[in-house]
C-alpha cells in the first residue's frame, strides 16, 4: 500500500530482496508519529540503501527513524538492522523471547535462514498491550507466537488495520492465509495466534510477504476454523 487508504500514517516499503539463495518481495513499514519515523522490521543484510530511497520518496531520511520494531528475529527482518543502525541513532524494539536470537547470544531457530547475519543490540522489551502512539492513532503490540516464539504484530484499531509480520501472508493463491507451515515450528501456536486475531476488528491486513490486502476479520476468522477442522 501506499499509504493506506484509511490513512497516511501508515506507508508500505515494497520491496524486492535476495534472500536465501532467491529473489522475493518483502514489505516492511513505517509509522508516522510526532517524534519520527518507526520502522517495522529492518529487512534482510543490505537492506538499508532501499529503504533510504523509499523513505526520501516520503519526504524522510534514514535519521527520521527514531524506533525499530522487529515482529521477529529471522534474517529476512532482523537480518540488516546492524547495518541501519550504523546510519542512524534509532532505538530497537522486540519481544523479550526474540531478544536473545538479534543480539547474537542464541542462533537463529530456523536452519533455512542462512547464515547468522550481524547481531544487534535490543533497547527495549515489548509485550501484548504496549501502546505505540502515531499520527494515525495508536499501534497496539499484539503477541502472536508460533511463526517465532516472541512473533509480535501491531493493531491500529482506529484504522482497523493489522500489520501482520508474519502471523499472516498473501503472497500465495489465497489472498489472504495462515503463516507457512515450512516455516513456521510451531503451527498449533501460530494458528492460535491467527484465531486471536480473528478477535479484532479488522478492514486491512499488511503482510511483510505479499503486501496490503482488503481482507479483515472475516476472512481471518475462516483461516482459524478451517485450520481447526483439518486438525486430529
């Protein structure tokens, strides 16, 4: 999305990344707020220089990011967040489980992800109910494990938009679906995770694979029930 349609306090970064050996899209985010920029999800290592393009196309620059929020650790979020902090002074947010896999102390969960990228340092500690006040009005952190043991997503419920990380994607035939199974270790949790959401009052979901997408609640809500009728 540019930015969204129900506000221009949310603006999509679009992305065509290498990664494990491919080429895919990505979309990470950011968020208007008085004190600047929040960058949500810092990409994969050597990401820095197109997100400084996105953001000039805004009327920003890397500086104007003051907070990086990661849903998780994998290398294709957290994977070039060493490299932007060099450019810029912006403080690092992530769940307390995911702390320890960015900063190096444990290796990434997921063999498929490559090579360890640089670790980073993780300022602060988010958990379910953290508010994060925007333009737009508040982000709410929601806590969705399962996809990685601290996954986070952020509701605006003002905009009833959802920015998914990847709790949620659409880069499949389905416009909207569950998390991937092959990447996923925990999929029960994840898609426990998927039902909680199905809670919220949802128009617009961003996924960082595959984009914004007008489905909401709805369809959120049969991903859950489906999930839950193919389970032993």
């Amino acid at each position: 999305m540019e930015p969204t349609d129900r506000t221009t306090s949310v603006h999509a970064l679009p992305t065509s990344v290498e990664y494990g050996g491919r080429e895919f899209a990505i979309t990470p985010a950011v968020l208007e707020t008085d004190r600047g920029l929040v960058l949500i999800d810092a990409g994969p290592e050597g990401m820095a220089d197109a997100l400084e393009v996105h953001l000039s196309d805004l009327g920003y620059g890397l500086e104007d990011v003051w907070l990086v929020l990661l849903t998780h650790h994998d290398g294709d979020h957290a994977g070039g967040l060493a490299d932007l902090l060099e450019r810029t002074d912006a403080v690092v947010a992530a769940h307390p489980e995911e702390a320890p896999y960015v900063e190096g102390d444990e290796g990434p969960i997921k063999g498929g992800d490559g090579d360890r990228y640089p670790p980073a340092p993780v300022d602060l500690h988010l958990v379910e109910g953290v508010r994060i006040p925007t333009v737009g009005g508040p982000a709410e952190v929601v806590e969705t494990p399962g996809h990685c043991p601290g996954h986070l997503s952020l509701y605006l419920p003002e905009d009833r938009l959802l920015l998914a990380g990847d709790a949620l994607v659409a880069d499949g035939d389905d416009p909207l679906s569950g998390p991937k199974p092959h990447f996923t270790p925990d999929m029960d949790r994840a898609m426990e995770s998927v039902a909680r959401l199905a809670d919220l009052e949802i128009d617009q979901v961003l996924c960082f694979h595959g984009g914004s997408v007008e489905e909401g609640t709805k369809r959120i809500r049969e991903i859950a029930a489906g999930y839950e009728s193919e389970s032993p």
